[in-house]
C-alpha cells in the first residue's frame, strides 16, 4: 500500500483532490463574501425561466445586492428588478416591482407574463434586487440543475 503511495499517479491523484478541495473552499468563502458585501443572502443566482424576457432569458447569471423596500422604483416598464422567495412554490423568483402597497407587500410582474403575480410579497421574502446580468453564465448551473438535480 505505501508503494502505491509513492507512485506518480498516486501523487498526482493527490494533487487533484487537493486542488479540488481548495476550490470549492474558495468558491464558498467567495460567496460567502460576496453575500456579506452586498447585503444578501444569494449574491448570485441563474434565471431558470422566460417570465421576463425580453429583458432577461433563462440561463442569464445576475449578481444581487439587497434592497429595502423604500428604494424600490414601481412600475410595468421601469420598475426594479428583483429576486425573491416564493416560499410555496420553494423557488426564487426574478420579477419586476410593479406595486408597492401601504403595508409594504409588493406586487411584481413578470415582462413576459400577461398580468401581475396573484400574491403580496412580504419584505422579508426580497433577496435583493439585480445590480449585473451576465447572458448564458448561468447554463451549467442549469444543466446540472436540469439533469442531475442539483
């Protein structure tokens, strides 16, 4: 056994793992953070459907930076853009503020979807609203989403 140790394609499986290893550390105390500097719990996150197109399209990767509510802009056209969590559905979800309510719920609609969500969002579902879209950065989150679950 401490022969095969010694080995080159031992060491060099070792060397892998290791580098392996160290990425995924980076990765999570990037986002780690990334989250902490913009003030929210999912810095990045990956489209995953059409409802806002043409504005934004699966697959598109948008960086988060966390929003009160008083900063919000309403609007069909020009309203902010944000991600929040539809605890029923137990997604995130990328729409736009189309409405702010007195109790401070807000109503959003999707650029593509032919009326506004039929829910009040609480302020407390609100990860933030879109600071950066990058087009197709996304897809591998996607692809492994799609096909292995993830």
């Amino acid at each position: 056994m401490a022969k095969f140790l010694q080995s080159p394609a031992a060491k060099e499986f070792i060397e892998t793992v290791k580098y392996l290893i160290l990425g995924i550390v980076l990765a999570v105390a990037s986002y780690t953070v990334l989250g902490a500097v913009l003030d929210t719990k999912n810095p990045i996150v990956t489209v995953v459907s059409y409802s806002m197109v043409p504005t934004l399209t699966r697959g598109d990767l948008l960086v988060l930076k966390g929003i009160e509510t008083s900063e919000m802009a309403a609007g069909r056209e020009n309203g902010t853009i944000i991600v929040y969590y539809q605890p029923n559905r137990q997604q995130l979800i990328v729409h736009r503020v189309w409405k702010i309510n007195s109790d401070e719920t807000i109503n959003t609609w999707g650029d593509a979807n032919t009326g506004p969500d039929p829910w009040d969002i609480p302020a407390d579902w609100v990860r933030g609203k879109m600071i950066l879209r990058i087009p197709f950065l996304g897809y591998p989150r996607l692809l492994l989403k799609d096909f292995l679950g993830f």
